[in-house]
C-alpha cells in the first residue's frame, strides 16, 4: 500500500481555516500537556505537502514549527526555503504525490485549503481530521469551496 494521505486541520464553525488575511488569532491555544492528538499525527509523518499561501503564512511564524520533517510546498512560483528541509514541487494531485512519495516513505501531511479541496476533488485523501472550533469567522480562507 501506498503511503498515506492524511489532512490535521482546524475550521471555524463555518469552515474556515484562516480569517481574513490569513488570520490565524482566533484559534485557541491548547490546554498545557494536550495536542489533540497532534504530536501522534506528527509521529507518524514522514513529510508535509503544503500549498503556498500556507508556506507562505507558517514562513512568517516566530520559529519553523516542522523541525526535521521534509516540506514540499506546492507552487509554481520561485520560492525561498526559509528551512533546509524546504522544497518547491509543481503538478497535478497524482504527479505532486508521486515527487512527494520518490522522497519520503511514511504518511503524507497534506496541508492548505485549496490544496486539501483539489486532492480530495482527487480522490488522493485517505484519512481527514477536522478540529471544529466553536467560532464563527463570515470570511476567509474556506475549508470546503
């Protein structure tokens, strides 16, 4: 069997990840010693694949919250690698897989709203959890077109 292909991601009550401008204040922090199964996940990911807008928001972060863990990010524009274990892939979902897969062997993070969306439109996801957090946005990046 293939690696799989699996989505970690939180929504607000009206499915969005991010609000206007990429906004990410209103999730809220964990309670101390809980991860919601997060550092499981994590565990058993050999890499990330992410599309660019998402890059590009965790690129601005304080610290590279990815460690070791390859990132591929999904785009078709130059990129700077703000982390050595950064990379840049173009295709569609089979052949943006296929250059993850001739890299890493493990589970595949797949990270980003319209990247998540054209995947599943794919049918590439395998499993898919959805944090929905008790918060109503009206705008911003959608989960679900």
């Amino acid at each position: 069997m293939d690696s799989p292909v699996r989505v970690f991601i939180a929504c607000s009550l009206d499915g969005f990840i991010a609000g206007p401008d990429d906004d990410l204040s209103w999730l809220p922090e964990p309670p101390e010693g809980e991860d919601f199964g997060y550092g499981a996940f994590m565990a058993d990911t050999a890499a990330l694949l992410m599309g660019r807008n998402s890059y590009d928001v965790v690129a601005g972060f304080d610290a590279w919250p990815y460690g070791e863990t390859p990132v591929f990010v999904a785009t078709s524009r130059p990129l700077e690698p703000v982390a050595a274990t950064v990379r840049a892939v173009s295709g569609d979902p089979a052949g943006l897989l296929a250059a993850v897969r001739a890299q890493v062997d493990g589970g595949i993070y797949l990270d980003g709203g319209a990247l998540i969306r054209t995947f599943l439109d794919a049918g590439l996801v395998d499993e898919l959890t959805v944090s929905v957090i008790p918060i109503v946005l009206g705008a911003g990046a959608p989960l679900f077109a």
